[in-house]
C-alpha cells in the first residue's frame, strides 16, 4: 500500500458563473473551513468533507428550504470511481425580516455541513481508480449572503480536495 | 405640482380675474371636465372662506405632538393667526421660513400663530407632489415638520375637513387673523410676493400690527396665492393619473455591460435616478416602491427612472414577476451575462458590495446622490428636488432643497 501524506486543497475565488471579473476588493462574508475525515481511503470506504461555515457579524446565509431567495448549495461534482451521497444541511435558524414581513430559513451563526464521499466499490469503480494513487475531489460551495440593508450577489466557491487511494 | 408651461399664461390670467383669488392649478383638467375657473369656482361656493367680522369656529385637532389642540387653549393670546399650510405645495414651502419668523418677532407681543394641514392625503395626485419629499399625510407632517424645524403648532385636518370647511381656506398658504375676541380681522395672503424678494407690503405683519396697537386692520382681504386646497370631495377625480399609469406596459429589456456604462453617462439630458436590485435581495424589493412613488411624483420635472435587475439572464422571467407586481412602467433592464461582478464593476468600477444600489445623477452626468444599500428616501428625495430646475413661478425652490 501506498503511504501518501494527504493533500489537500481548496481554491477559494469568489465569483459568479463563468469568466467572473475579480472585484478590487470584495468583503469576506462567510469563513470557510474544510477538512476530510481520512487521508487514506480504499475501494468501498466511506468519508467525509466537513465545511464549518461561519457567516460575518450581521450576515445571514439561505438555507436549503428557502423559496424566492438563493439556498447555499454544497455540490461534489460526479466522477468515475466517487460514489457521492446527500450532503447534511443542519437545522435552520429563523431570521424575521419585518419589511417584508417574511420569516426566512437562514444561517446566521456557525453552522456545518458534511459531505458523504466513498470510494466505488462496483467493478466500474475499481475500473476507474485502477492505476489511481491520489484522487482530487471537486466541489462548489455556492451561497448568497444579506445583511438587514445590503444583499451581495450570489458566490460560488470552488473547492478541490486530495485524497490518497489504497490499493485493496 | 405640476406646471405645465404652456398653461403659464393661462393661469397668469386667471390670477388677475374678478375674484380676487388666485391659486395655482395643479391638475389642468381635460377638455371634458371643468375648467381651472370653473373648478376654482365650485369649491369657492362648497366651502366658502370665511367672512371678515365672523367668530373663528372651534376647533378640536390633532396636533404633530400626538395630542388634540382646540381654540380655546390659546384663548389667553390677544390675537390668533391661523395659517393653512401644506407639506406639498412649493409656495407654501416657500413661506414657512418667513411664518416661523412671524412666530419669532411677534412671540413676546401676544401673538399665537398655529397651522393647520387641510389637504385630504388621497386629494392630492402623485403628480401634485413634484415638489414634493413626503405627501400630506399626518405622519408625513411630522417628518416635514421636524425637518424644517417648525416653532408653531402643526394640526391635522384631512381626514374630515370638517374644520377647514368652516374657515374655507381657498389654498395653502392662506391665513387668517383673528383679534382678542376671536373675530376674523383679516384673511388672505402673508405679503406680496411669494419669493421673498421685493415684498411691497406685508399684508399679515400689517395686520398684526394694527391689532396689536388697537387700530382698524387697513387692508382685511388679499387675494391669495398657492396650491389650491385638496378636498376630499375631489378624490375621484385624482385617481385618473394612476389608471393611466395602470394601463401603461411593464416591459423588461436585455441590454449589455457596455450599454449600461453608456447609461452611466446619463444620456437623458434630463437627471436621472438608476436602481439596481435583484429578486433575491430582500432590501431592494422594501425599498422599490418608494422610488417608483418618487418617480411618479417628479416625472414632470426633466426626471427619469431607471431599473436594472441584477439577476441573471436564466432569471428573466421572475424579473419581470416582480416588475409586474410593482407596476414598475419605467424603463427596466436586465445584463445580458452571468457576471454579476462584472455588471458591477462596468458599470462603475468603485461599486463594491452589492444591492441595492441607487444612484442620481445630474443631466451633465455628475452623481449627485449615491447609496449602496436600501436608500434613505428622504434624503434621496430632498437630493433630487434640490437639482430639479424651478419652474419660474417657483423660483427659490431648488434652493429652498438645498438645506
């Protein structure tokens, strides 16, 4: 087996859609971390990407369940030999917005969602891992954050991880 | 306000006519209706001013400090002046200074000025309001108030004019100036001139004086000069201007970043307020109809309205939802492109969080009021009326917006 120490990535470039312009200076509206939960995964493992999220004082994320507004997304792009399973949204706070008089599903606080990756165990998976020492993940991490007076346009973050493959 | 300059003489005319009044129209009636004469004639005969000699009828209103004045409360003044003013009106913007002067020169001399709002708030059509930064509602008097540092009493009598169909005032402003004995001693106008500059008599302060020194009032009735008073019978007869603008079209155009930074420009001649929003910001659709209100109200006045939705084109359809649901007939946009950022930044490289996003600018171009962020519409507005150009016959408007 292979012992490859893990590598891991993550681009974090704001902006919308294709051929985004990078604004001079853009305000940071939500902190993103991100870690696996294994360096080493082998054909049929099961692990884990784990965002821990937290929106900037006064600033409310969508959640999920919301309707008219732009829901945060966490997204693993499909690829040979990844299995990827439904991403835990957690609980919603309620955010009141009283011009509207609208009670929307948001994220206000430090808040986490976690990924479930495994390995293909399937003939085609092994198929499409066989050779493979280290497999890079992507993933888009896209959200649109407000404040009582301000609301920014949507963002997609592209995020890359590296994990290393087991021969099993 | 709305001055229509090809009416100028006409209403020159009607101010020199053998009734001795003159007020300002501010909604010309069609061929169909009744002339400005005629109208003005109609309402002399409903509410008929009140005559010199008779006794100030009572009163009980509601005042900007939330709490009921009556007549009798200022019984203890020798004379009493009651000025029917208007937040709307320009010439009655043009007086307050010189009434809150009245109130400062005469404070220690026992003389009570108070005002009273007569106009019904629905009696008043969007374009009426053209000079305009809140409407002649109660709440709105205390914003006007408070800005303008009123030092006098400010009642209401809108919803029933009840009161005001007793005094009759003719327009705003017109005042009335009663003696110890609460009977009318003069009513009309303030002074002469409704610009403040070469004021020939000072028709009210004549008045006063010749009370305060116990002698007959030389001159008891001006003509006066303003906004006609909005009575509530004539409610119906505002609401014409909202059915045209309900049965105007909401249209959405697709326009791109290099015409938007045309737009930037201002190629309209006139000033110019552009919006961004999008359906996703909560912010912008609270603030929206206020600014299309601010467009209705001063489209009359060389000024233009533009939105741009900053979603994406794939988003088109829920644009245009929200468009229809505000009636936004103005001139709406939406980019060609996915790139949000780069809408912003072509549009103007300095624009760096998001929406909503207003900016006025003037027909020369210059940017004369900037937010980013839900708007301030008093300040917006009073930004705006103080760039519009005076019609003539309110000359010292623009300038009275520039506090």
């Amino acid at each position: 087996m292979r012992s490859v120490a893990l590598f891991f990535a993550a681009v974090l470039a704001a902006g919308a859609g294709a051929g985004a312009q990078q604004a001079p200076s853009r305000p940071v509206l939500l902190n993103i971390q991100s870690h696996l939960s294994a360096e080493r995964v082998a054909a049929g493992d099961t692990f884990t990407v784990t965002l821990d999220l937290a929106p900037a004082p006064g600033i409310h994320v969508y959640a999920p369940t919301v309707v008219d507004y732009k829901p945060i997304a966490f997204t693993i792009g499909p690829q040979p030999g990844l299995v990827v399973r439904k991403v835990a949204y957690p609980q919603a706070e309620k955010y009141v917005y009283a011009p509207l008089k609208q009670t929307i599903d948001v994220y206000q606080k430090p808040f986490r969602l976690v990924q479930e990756l495994a390995l293909d165990p399937s003939p085609a998976g092994r198929a499409a891992l066989k050779g493979t020492s280290m497999l890079t993940v992507k993933g888009t991490l896209s959200y649109q954050a407000c404040d009582e007076k301000i609301c920014y346009p949507p963002r997609t973050v592209p995020m890359t991880w590296t994990v290393a493959v087991k021969e099993s | 306000m709305r001055i229509v300059i090809a009416r100028r003489f006409a209403l020159a005319a009607s101010m020199l006519c053998a009734t001795a009044t003159a007020a300002l129209a501010q909604t010309p009636a069609a061929p169909s209706e009744e002339t400005y004469a005629q109208q003005m004639a109609r309402e002399q005969s409903e509410h008929p001013t009140l005559k010199i000699g008779s006794p100030a009828p009572d009163f009980n209103l509601i005042g900007i400090d939330d709490k009921m004045h009556t007549l009798r409360e200022y019984s203890s003044a020798p004379i009493l002046a009651i000025a029917f003013i208007s937040n709307h009106c320009p010439a009655s913007q043009l007086y307050e200074g010189r009434i809150k002067q009245i109130v400062r020169d005469y404070a220690d001399k026992g003389v009570q000025l108070i005002a009273i709002a007569p106009n019904g708030p629905m009696a008043v059509a969007p374009r009426e309001l053209n000079y305009a930064e809140v409407d002649d509602s109660f709440d709105s008097m205390k914003i006007h108030a408070s800005y303008r540092e009123f030092n006098f009493p400010y009642l209401y009598e809108g919803d029933t004019q009840l009161i005001a169909h007793q005094y009759g005032p003719k327009v705003t402003p017109h005042i009335f100036i009663f003696d110890k004995d609460r009977k009318l001693r003069y009513e009309g106008r303030i002074d002469d001139n409704m610009r403040g500059n070469n004021i020939k008599t000072s028709d009210a302060r004549n008045a006063i004086d010749a009370l305060i020194a116990g002698k007959p009032v030389p001159v008891e009735h001006t003509p006066v000069f303003g906004c006609s008073t909005k009575w509530n019978s004539a409610i119906a007869g505002k609401q014409k201007e909202m059915k045209e603008w309900m049965a105007q079209p909401v249209k959405l155009e697709t326009v791109s970043i290099d015409q938007l930074k045309q737009l930037r420009k201002n190629p309209t001649g006139k000033t110019l307020m552009i919006n961004f929003w999008a359906t996703w910001c909560g912010p912008c659709q609270t603030e929206y109809p206020e600014l299309l209100t601010s467009y209705l109200w001063y489209r009359s006045r060389d000024f233009e309205f533009v939105s741009v939705a900053l979603n994406t084109p794939d988003e088109k359809a829920a644009a245009q939802k929200f468009l229809d649901e505000k009636h936004s007939a103005v001139r709406n946009l939406i980019v060609d492109t996915d790139d949000v950022y780069g809408v912003m930044a072509g549009f103007d490289p300095t624009w760096e969080s998001g929406v909503p996003f207003t900016i006025v600018l003037a027909p020369d171009g210059k940017e004369i009021y900037r937010s980013e962020g839900e708007a301030d519409i008093l300040a917006l507005r009073r930004k705006i009326l103080g760039v519009l150009p005076d019609a003539g016959m309110f000359a010292g408007n623009t300038e009275y917006w520039r506090k």
